[in-house]
C-alpha cells in the first residue's frame, strides 16, 4: 500500500487543506488559486507583490507609498491599522482611522488591500474595509479568531508563528478550513533561532516553502522584509523566494525621503521605492526566463 493510501482522512490533523488527500492536486506541486478582486495568488499565475507600509502612520505616508508601488506594478496594498507591537507603549495603528486611509489609497490606485485583525472583535471592522485579513504571526494560536476568520468567509493571510512547525502552521490553516474557508494564503515570514538580531532579525526558512508545497496545495507567500529585518537583504531574499516556488511576496516599503528614525512602526526594515522597482524589473527578467521553461 502507498503512503498516500496509508493515510486515513479520518484520523489526519488536517485533512482538507492536505495535498494527499485532493486527487485534482496530485501533479507537480500545482496550487489552488485564491482570487482577491480579481489578483490571482496561485501556481501557474505571475507571481503576486503586495507592498505597503509596515503601519498605516497617515495619509500622506500611505498615499505617496500606494502611488509608488502601482506605479511599479505592485498587485496589492498592504498596511496595518491594528499593529500587534511588543510594547504596549509602542505605537498600537490608527485603528479605523487607518482603515478609512487604506480605503482612499484602494480607491485611488485599484489595488486590493490587506490588513491585520488583532482581535476577533475586530474582524468586522477590518472586513469593512480589507479584501484579504491577515493573521499575525503572533495570532497564529489564536484558535478562537482562526474559527472566526473561517466562519467570516474572506480571504485570510495566515502568518506562520515565528515559533511554529510546519504541522502546527497547517494545523491552524485547517481551523479555518474547518469552518468552510478555503481562500487561505500561507505566509512564511522568518523563525526565530540563534540570530536573534546579531545579524538578521529572524531567519528565513526558504525550505518550509517546498516543505508546504507538499503537504497542502494552499498558495504561499513569503514576507522578506520581516524575514531578514534588513532592507539590504530584501532584493535577495524576494528573488530566492521565489526561485524556491513562493507564490507571492509581502513586502515593507518607506517614503522615498522619509527619515527612517521617524517611522514608528518597522522603520528600520523597509525598503524604499527605487529599490523595489529594482527588484520588480528583476523578478519581470526571472519570471520572463521561466515561463519560458
Ligand atoms: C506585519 O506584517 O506587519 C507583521 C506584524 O508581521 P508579523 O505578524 O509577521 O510579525
Ligand atoms: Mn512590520
């Protein structure tokens, strides 16, 4: 009997997001694709950007941020207006006035937006305003808010814990499964091991992307900038991502003047818009010598 066949559904930790178990997902590591007003995220499919400011700190900020990145070809806006910081004292989001300015910036560019939710208390709110809800890394167990996100029904980011086995990921993108979600988006965004900040803030684990690509058929994401921690290590990190078979990147952009000592939220890893053009004409040459594989 084959490993597959060994397998009982019954008695897997997670069974309708797990690859050996759809038989329409058997060839080729091929993944579902999961459309966002109208962006596919998804094998087969150009590979998505989202980009945006770590925190949504004004309008001008994330204005001038959501022009750029159209204007580069970015296929998404990310922002956060609810921030999960580690001090309480730290800068906490604009909250819906945040959410308000995201919705400026969608209207203006076109790009669909994502935002985190915090609290199961705000999924309302942030689904008011965002097209994809992202999970924390830090809300990963969170298993009430995962339960609700799937009976909510909206596409959903789920971040890996910093902390968390690939088991543990997929067991909590199964919660959302469960509650008849399936438009989930996995995103690895670094882990934490000995590093700890001597020379990256977290370490990006490429592999768990071909690690995911066999156990679910969900499409994944990687997040460079909170990976590393260090803008001067994005450009690379975002091409060997997807050189590993990541899905679509996340990526954190600053002004193109702005102070980073002023931001007030991750300003030390964001990237600025002349360095993510960059990296848009170099994935634009990868991805043209690959489609053509
Ligand atoms: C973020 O994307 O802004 C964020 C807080 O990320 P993470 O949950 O991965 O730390
Ligand atoms: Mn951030």
């Amino acid at each position: 009997m084959s490993e597959r066949e060994n397998l009982s559904r019954s008695d897997h930790p997670y069974r309708l997001i797990n690859r050996a178990f759809h038989p329409e997902f058997q060839d080729n590591l091929q993944s579902m694709t999961v459309t966002v007003a109208g962006v596919r995220i998804g094998s087969e499919e150009k590979p998505v950007i989202i980009a945006g400011p770590c925190a949504v700190e004004s309008r001008e900020q994330t204005l001038e941020i959501a022009r750029a990145v159209k204007e580069m070809g970015a296929n998404m806006l990310r922002g956060g207006a609810f921030k999960p910081r580690t001090s309480p004292y730290d800068f906490q989001g604009l909250g819906e006035k945040g959410l308000e300015i995201l919705a400026l910036a969608r209207e203006e560019t076109g790009l669909p937006i994502i935002s985190e939710v915090l609290d199961v208390r705000l999924i309302e709110l942030v689904g008011q305003y965002a097209d994809v809800l992202q999970i924390g890394s830090r809300s990963m167990r969170n298993f009430p808010l995962l339960v609700e996100l799937g009976k909510y029904g909206k596409p959903v980011l789920l971040k890996r814990d910093m902390a968390a086995t690939l088991h543990e990921w997929l067991c909590a993108a199964e919660y959302i499964a469960v509650e008849g979600n399936m438009d989930i988006i996995l995103c690895e965004r670094g882990i934490r091991t000995f590093t700890i900040q001597e020379y990256s803030r977290f370490t990006i684990d490429l592999s768990v992307i071909k690690g995911a690509m066999e156990k679910t058929f969900l499409p994944i994401v990687v997040d460079p900038s909170h990976a590393t921690g260090n803008p001067a290590m994005v450009p690379a990190a975002s091409l060997a991502a997807l050189e590993f078979g990541a899905h679509a990147l996340l990526i954190e952009i600053i002004g193109q003047h702005t102070d980073r000592s002023t931001i007030k939220c991750d300003g030390h890893q964001g990237i600025r818009p002349t360095v993510f053009r960059q990296i848009m004409i170099d994935i634009e040459h990868w991805w043209n010598i690959k489609s053509r594989e």
